[in-house]
C-alpha cells in the first residue's frame, strides 16, 4: 500500500457562490467519495478561502497564499492505496473533477523509512 | 545480412517486448529489465555466431535476461533500490490469454497519468526495442535530453505507482485510446521521417505494425484495433514505390503501382471490411478506408475522388474538424474538381495557425498554383515548403519542381 495526497484546486470565488442546493449537492458528493473510500482515507480537510492564509518567507509575515493564482488550495485528502488506478477510480467520485474551474491533482506521499 | 545476424534481428522484432515484459515480472523494475534484457542480446550477439542459433530464440533470450534479473535481484537489491517496486496486481481471472505480460508492458508505458512524449518514447523504447538513441533521432531531440525524458518516465512509473497491468474490461474502451495513438504516431513518424536522410525508417514503422498485430493478436474483438492495423498495412504496402531506384521522391500519381505490396493491401482490406462491420466509423477506420480506395485504384486517373472527397467529409466530422484533415480534402476536391476548385478550398486554411508551419500546405497550394501556370506564385510555395521541411527526400522533390521551371 501507498499514500496519496489529493489536492483540490478550484476558484474560490464559484465555491463560495454555491446555493444552498449547490453546496449540499457538493457535501453529498463527499461523502458518497468518503463512503467508496472507506478506511482508506487518511485523513482530509476543507481550507478557509486563501484571502485567509498568512505566509512566512525569510523575516516577513505576509497576508495571503504563497503563490497568488485565480485557482487556489481548497482542500485536500490523505488516502491508502495499492496502485494509481485504484487512487484514479476514487477520485473522479469527487465534485471537484467534474466542475469545470477546479481539479484534483494526485501527489504520491514519500514514504520515509 | 548472415542467417545468425538475421536471425537476431528477427528476435530482436518480434520478441523483444516479450523478453522485457517477463523480466520485468522479475526484475519489479523497468529500468533493470530493460538493462537484462540488453543484456540478453549482446549474449546473444556473442554466443549464436559460436553456438548456433537456438531452436526457440525468444525462449533462449528469456531465460538469459530471467537468469540474469534473478541474479542482479539478489545480489544488489539492497544496493540499488532507490525507487518503490513496480506494483503488479495479480490478474483477474488466472490463465486468461487476456492477461499477457506485454500488454501489461504497452498499457502500462501508455497510463493516461504520463505526457503522451514520455508515452511515445516509453513504448519506442521498451516495447519496440529501439535504443534511446534512436528515439532520440526519430523524435528531433538530443540524446541526453531524450535518456533524461525515459528516465522520468519510468521513474514516474515507480512513485507514482501506476500498475503493471491490463486494464479491466470496463476501463479498456478509455484506455486503448492513447495505446492506439502511440502506435499511430510511432508509425507516421517512420513512414515519413521527420529529419535525415532517408524517407521511411523502417525501425519505427515496422516495430509500429509488429506492436498493432501483436494488439490485434491478443484483442481480436476490439474494433478500434482492427482498424488501425489495417490502416498501417495498407499505407505501409506502398512504401517501395514511394521512392524511386536513385532515392527521389515518388508522389502518389507517379508511382509504380505494381511494386505496392498487394498482398499486404488485401490484408488490410479485409481487416477494415471487417472492423466496419462491427463497429461505427472511427477515425482510424475512414483513414484506412481512404487509403484504401487509393490501394485499390487500378491507376491514378481512375482514383474515385468523388468516393475520398465523401469519406474526408466524414473524417472531418469524426476529427472536430481537424485542419489537416480540411487541408486533405482541399487537396482531393482539386482532384475531383480542377486545380482552380483545390485553390479555393486550400486559401481558406491559410489563416489557419495549427498549419502555419505544415510544409504540405504551402506544397499543396505551390502544386495547383503550378497546374494554373502561376508560376512565380507555385515558386514561393515551393520555397516556402522547403523552408518548413527538413526530410532530405522531401527537400530534394521540392528543390526539383523549382530547378525543373528554372532550367526550361
């Protein structure tokens, strides 16, 4: 078994426009993905909009996301699996891969010994 | 060529993929199958002229590069390990032909999840057997870069795990699509090369037909696949007529049309016959139909343009509209309709930027410019295609229609 990262890019700006059909439509979206994944996940979180991230380069503290991009971080899982195809078939389940401003990008998880 | 030299090159055609595939079942590693199954031909190299060839030289080159993997595995594993193990999941159904150690090796050099150049250069490389330098030459980079773009490769392969596998059946339709691509571009690439000096390597378009059968072969069901073998047969069948004796080009209407392999031509028909009637047109399918109406044609003057100019209207539609698709019926509405109509239709894809540096256009329209008695006109096309061109073969017909006018 491996680790993965999903990482979910989107326009903050449409995901904080969702109505409130919108938004439960996109929960129940999560949780069909947290019921296929079952114990697979690791762990998951869905972040405040990037306006809310403060960064540190050197000696200044600044307001804002390392890298300043229309699509930011939204969110992201932690999952186990046993090959990219199994990672593949879990996370087209998520809202975010069919709507057409975000995606998820796969990252393998280096695994120290 | 001696029989012991033949025999090895045969082998190194027709098995190679197969010797890879097995070590890497050994081996958990692409990069070390590759490098036994290397190995397994040197020896070979060195053994067959001493010992003969052996009765079962995909056999014997197996068990060489098996041995050789189990060998290095023991000794050096703990050494060399610097990358995760390719993840091979066990197959479905045990036994089944489905599960074949090279498709495994071509499904898993064409995963959607890597760039279709590192695709391209995996499958050159591992399933056809060309060196990296070959790759490298066919595909107008440097060797380095192209050793480097092979390494992230398989490296991408080992991390990111993606499985040593066939895919299963629900996910096959998605998943041949890039394989069939692959080969396709494997084949063009060979059929007219890119750069050199020669017009076709028969490296690439050889492996390419060798891989399409072997798909064939093993997926006799899938429609998609049919057709494109017998696209590449058909196409491939004119090759000793696209060249004459001296190594000048031969277009199409000058060719002699007795050197066409028709035997191989017929194989293809039938092969397309059949794949249409399984399955609605593809891309592949309409290609290979054209070729074949071309194939087919007793002579140039009777080709039935109307019958190509009908099927280019339904790759169009099968292609989103493809720019070198209109350029290509542009190009057969001339034909059909007189060098004036094959203008028009060619001048309304000049503003078209995917073709702004295709060298077919400007030859195309430099032709029917020439057929008008534009002359001056034909000769900027002529070296405006030339300019764009960098196959010897191809810049020496263009430089020839420049020189012809010149000189009378």
């Amino acid at each position: 078994m491996a680790k993965y990262t999903l990482l979910i890019y989107g326009d903050s700006a449409r995901w904080e426009a969702l109505t409130a059909e919108e938004r439960e439509a996109h929960d129940a979206a999560h949780a069909e993905f947290r019921a296929a994944a079952g114990d697979r996940i690791l762990g998951g979180q869905e972040l405040e909009p990037s306006p809310n991230a403060t960064t540190l380069r050197g000696s200044t503290t600044s307001d804002g996301p390392f890298l300043e991009t229309k699509e930011a971080l939204g969110g992201f899982y932690m999952i186990e699996a046993a090959d990219l195809d199994e990672v593949l078939a879990l996370a087209k389940l998520l809202p975010e891969v069919r709507a057409e401003h975000s995606g998820v990008e796969i990252r393998p998880v280096v695994d120290h010994p | 060529m001696t029989a012991v030299s033949e025999a090895l090159a045969d082998a190194h055609r027709r098995d190679w993929a197969q010797v890879l595939a097995t070590t890497a079942q050994v081996t958990r590693d692409l990069d070390l199958a590759e490098e036994c199954t290397q190995d397994a031909y040197a020896q070979a190299l060195s053994t067959w002229p001493r010992d003969g060839v052996p009765a079962r030289p995909g056999a014997w080159l197996t068990r060489v590069a098996r041995n050789r993997a189990l060998d290095l595995v023991r000794r050096e594993a703990a050494l060399r390990r610097r990358l995760p193990l390719l993840v091979i999941p066990p197959a479905a159904t045990p036994g089944d032909p489905w599960d074949d150690d090279r498709l495994r090796l071509i499904f898993t050099c064409c995963h959607p999840a890597l760039s279709r150049d590192n695709q391209v250069a995996l499958t050159a490389r591992l399933v056809c057997g060309l060196s990296a330098a070959e790759v490298a030459r066919a595909f107008l980079v440097s060797e380095p870069t192209m050793a480097a773009r092979l390494t992230r490769a398989k490296r991408k392969i080992a991390t990111a795990r993606i499985p040593y596998a066939v895919p299963p059946p629900e996910a096959l339709a998605e998943r041949l699509e890039p394989v069939l691509e692959v080969v396709h571009l494997l084949f063009t690439t060979g059929h007219t090369a890119p750069v050199g000096p020669a017009l076709l390597r028969t490296d690439l378009t050889a492996g390419a037909i060798h891989l399409a059968r072997t798909l064939h072969l093993l997926m006799p069901a899938a429609a998609p696949v049919t057709a494109l073998l017998a696209l590449l047969l058909v196409n491939d069948a004119r090759s000793a007529a696209r060249t004459a004796p001296d190594g000048r080009l031969m277009l199409l209407p000058d060719q002699d049309r007795t050197l066409w392999n028709h035997t191989q031509i017929a194989e293809g028909v039938a092969l397309l016959t059949d794949s249409l009637r399984r399955h609605p047109p593809s891309r592949f399918s309409v290609e290979a139909a054209i070729a074949a109406v071309h194939a087919e044609s007793p002579s140039w003057e009777r080709t039935d343009w109307d019958e190509i100019v009908r099927l280019y209207a339904v790759l169009a539609r099968l292609t989103g509209n493809s720019p070198v698709v209109a350029l290509n019926r542009a190009v057969a509405l001339g034909f059909r309709d007189g060098p004036a109509a094959g203008l028009a239709a060619l001048d309304l894809l000049t503003a078209e930027p995917a073709l702004a540096t295709y060298p077919y256009l400007a030859a195309a329209r430099a032709d029917f410019l020439r057929r008008l008695g534009r002359v001056d006109e034909a000769d900027a096309g002529y070296e405006e295609a030339l300019a764009l061109t960098d196959n010897e073969v191809e810049r020496q017909f263009l430089t020839s229609r420049l020189e012809r006018r010149n000189s009378s």
